[in-house]
C-alpha cells in the first residue's frame, strides 16, 4: 500500500482543485479514489431518490439546462453522490459542454469505490477528448485498459483515437442484478367472508371476522443489454386466517413473470415493457376446495412529459382457469379470458405525487354468473410527513355488472385506504395501513361492508 503525506500547501492545492470541480473553474486535481464511499443513510437516499427523478424528468423532455440545475443543487449538499456526479456528466456531455462534463466524471471517479471504475474512467476519457485534451485522455483510457468490464472497448478508442471525437459507445452488457424481499404482514379483517349486512345480524361475528397473517418471498433479476432491459421474477406466498369458518379462505399463491423493454433510459421520453405472468391460486381443501390458474399478457407503455409527470397505458390479456366439481352449477364456472386496459396519469408537486387511473375489464367467463364487465377509478395521494414518514391516501369506486347472470347482479363499489410508512434502515420497511371496503348491490346477499387493519414490515436483500 502506498501512503502520502501532505503538507499544508499541498492539502490547499487539492481543496481548491476539488472546489475548481465543483463549480466548473476548468482545473483538474491530480488522480485519486475513494477505497470505499461511506454508506448513505435512508435520509440521503431518498433525497438522491428524488433528484434523480426530477432530472430524469427534465431529460425526457430535453430540458437539459433544468436537470443540470437539479443535479447541481442536489451535489451542494450531497457531493458524495457519485451516481447524481455521473448523471450529471452525461447531461453535460449531451448538452456539448464537455469541458465541465470531464469535471464531473472525475468527482464520479473520487467518490467511487472499485464497483463501476471502469465506467467511469472510460466516460472521463471520452469528455476529456471531446475537449480536445487527446493527451490527458489518451493516459485515462490507459489507465482504464486494466478494467476488465471496458477494456475491449478501451482497446477500439485507442486504436481510432482522434482529438474532439466522441469515443466509441459501450456496447457490453452491464452486470445482473438480483433483488430480493421478505415480508411480513399481520392484521385483522372485519369480513373475511365477504358476508352480507343483513346476514351478520343473524350470525356470529367470529364467523365473518379473524385476524390473519400473511408471508410472501419475493426475487427478481434484472440484465440490461444493449438492446434493452430484462427482468426475470417470481415470488410465493400464504394468506392464513385464525378463525374457524374463515379458514375456509386461506390460500397459497405463488408468481412467475417476465418483463422485456428498454429499461430506464435517461434521454428517453418513452418506455415500454412487454411481460407475462403466471400464477397459482387455491383455498385449502377443507373449505371450498377451490383451485385456479392465471396466466397474463402484458404490454405496457410509459410517456414522460411535462417538469413533473408521466402518463402510462397498460394492456394485458389474462385467462383463469378455475376447478369445478361434478355438482357444481356450470353457470358458477369462473373459467375464461378477460381484457384489463388501463390508463394512469400521474403528478409531482411540492405536496406530493398524485396519481389518478381509469381501468376497464372484461371478463368473459364460461359460467353465465361471473360474465363481467368493470369499469373503476382509482385515486392516490402519497407525501412524505415528517420523521422520515411516508403516508398515502387511495379512494377508487368501481360499478360491475353482470349482465348474464341468474339475478342480473349489478354492483357499485367504494374502497377507501390510508397507508403510514417508514424506513427504518436501508433493509428493512414498515407501514400501518387501513382499507375501508363498501359494497352496494342489488342482490341483498351481495351487500357488505369490510374493515381491515395491518401492520407490515418489509426486509430487502
């Protein structure tokens, strides 16, 4: 290991060359890294959350000097965001001021660990060289000829090497990346069953109402490639309910799903994604004995537009098969294919993200009874509080009809939910939530109103 020792003048010398960086006086201070950044803590990384997400939205619409401003502001009071520096050079680059984009790359360079290196050593040379400094970036691509993940493409740009000309693009496939959760839900629902107001007062409550638990495992792996974004996903689960008649609706479920598209990419003003889904639903074999599958198809498309909001479209096509025994009615046979098309717009402001949907589905089941069409609405509110809390507000009412069946059931629906979350590190989440459920029909039996309470708690790996 190599250590320095500094005088006086020397440690001026590097505060004002990192000060030149910060704010672009055009003075490069000498090579050197950081062995390991310090971590952020939940604070820091929602703020950088933040800043990039804005900037993002400004890249989207080309409003290149509004994200660079973003990005600057951010850095003043966190300069050790070597992602917000990163970005921030990029945005440079495509706004051709290539003399500040090396500077930012380099305070990339000085707050990253070894992850990344490469990277950023190759888009330092490329500012470098767009400036007309061939020398300096000539020694930097050196240099980065000892980085596994670029030295291909270093070998190309020394090969064709040629003062204020962008350098080849990296073409590499970045790293996979796995991302996991666990968690932990246990709560209390007031109406299990989904039993009718008029017949609660006749029955026990207990048989209606039971406090439940609920576990679910989650993984997902995310490839990027030079082509797009590929996710690969799964996760299984169990709903369990303590009470005696709601035991009935205790179920295991399980998910498989794929995603293809091209990921998030920051000069981009529209996305899309194309993924199918498989999943598996039964209720336990002492009560209804109930078993279905679902497998979903389904394209989806995101619009950026605007300082601060996006708008999404959703189109999936889905089939259910469900179990039916030998002396059930054929017209009870959830069986068939549904059409799901939503649209989603959402807003940034100071108080908070506001997001507002419409959803139809079409549900063309074999059995006349559950040959539906939906039409719902729902709305969300979501802001951080104070103390590091996080709270949203849902309300969405929805009208089904099923226009086939033996009593020509038509329902309006009301769903009310309050959410308070908080993470309590950069692992672990928790929240507190509430949903509120009133169901309006003209079936008496269809009739209900629903209360469930919830705490959560969610670990990330």
């Amino acid at each position: 290991m190599v250590q320095f020792v500094l005088d006086s003048k020397a440690m001026k010398g590097m505060r004002s060359a990192v000060l030149a960086a910060l704010f672009g006086i055009g003075i490069h201070a000498p090579f050197s890294y950081a062995v390991e950044p310090p971590i952020a803590t939940p604070e820091e990384e929602t703020n950088r959350e933040v800043a990039r997400t804005y900037s993002s939205f400004y890249l989207g619409q080309k409003d290149l000097s509004a994200s660079i401003k973003v990005l600057m502001e951010h850095l003043k009071t966190d300069p050790k965001d070597t992602g917000a520096w990163h970005l921030l050079g990029l945005t440079l680059l495509e706004s051709h001021e290539n003399t500040k984009a090396s500077q930012a790359f380099y305070q990339a360079l000085a707050t990253s660990s070894e992850l990344g290196r490469g990277l950023y050593l190759y888009y330092y040379a490329d500012a470098l060289n767009r400036s007309g400094d061939i020398n300096k970036a000539k020694a930097v691509l050196e240099r980065a000829l000892k980085e596994s993940d670029v030295s291909e493409v270093v070998k190309e740009a020394l090969a064709n090497l040629k003062p204020n000309v962008a350098l080849p693009p990296i073409r590499f496939a970045k790293r996979g990346n796995w991302k996991g959760s666990l968690t932990l839900i246990g709560g209390y629902d007031t109406n299990v069953l989904l039993t009718s107001d008029s017949a609660i007062a006749s029955i026990s409550r207990s048989d209606t109402a039971s406090p439940f638990g609920t576990f679910v495992g989650q993984i997902a792996h995310t490839k990027s490639l030079a082509s797009g974004q590929l996710q690969s996903r799964g996760s299984a689960g169990a709903n369990m309910n303590t009470a005696v008649a709601a035991k009935t609706y205790n179920t295991i479920f399980s998910s498989l799903g794929f995603d293809w598209g091209n990921g998030e990419e920051e000069f981009k003003s529209f996305d899309q994604a194309l993924g199918e889904t498989f999943d598996i639903n039964w209720l336990n074999s002492s009560g209804y004995k109930f078993f279905s599958w679902t497998n979903t198809l389904k394209w989806r498309g995101a619009l950026h537009h605007g300082a601060s909001s996006d708008t999404e479209i959703e189109i999936p096509g889905f089939y259910t098969k469900s179990a039916l025994d030998s002396t059930d009615d054929p017209a009870n046979d959830r069986s068939g294919l549904g059409l799901r098309p939503s649209l989603l717009h959402r807003r940034y402001f100071a108080f908070g993200v506001i997001t507002i949907s419409a959803r139809f589905e079409k549900l063309f089941a074999k059995g006349a009874n559950y040959k539906s069409s939906t039409i719902s609405v729902p709305f969300t509110w979501s802001r951080n509080v104070f103390l590091g809390l996080f709270g949203t507000l849902g309300l969405e009412g929805a009208q089904v009809k099923y226009p086939e069946s033996s009593t020509l059931r038509s329902d309006r629906y009301l769903k009310a939910s309050a959410s308070l979350g908080r993470r309590v590190s950069k692992k672990i989440v928790g929240s507190l939530d509430y949903g509120y459920t009133r169901n309006i029909s003209n079936v008496e039996t269809a009739r209900y109103n629903k209360h469930s309470l919830s705490l959560m708690v969610n670990y990330e790996f």
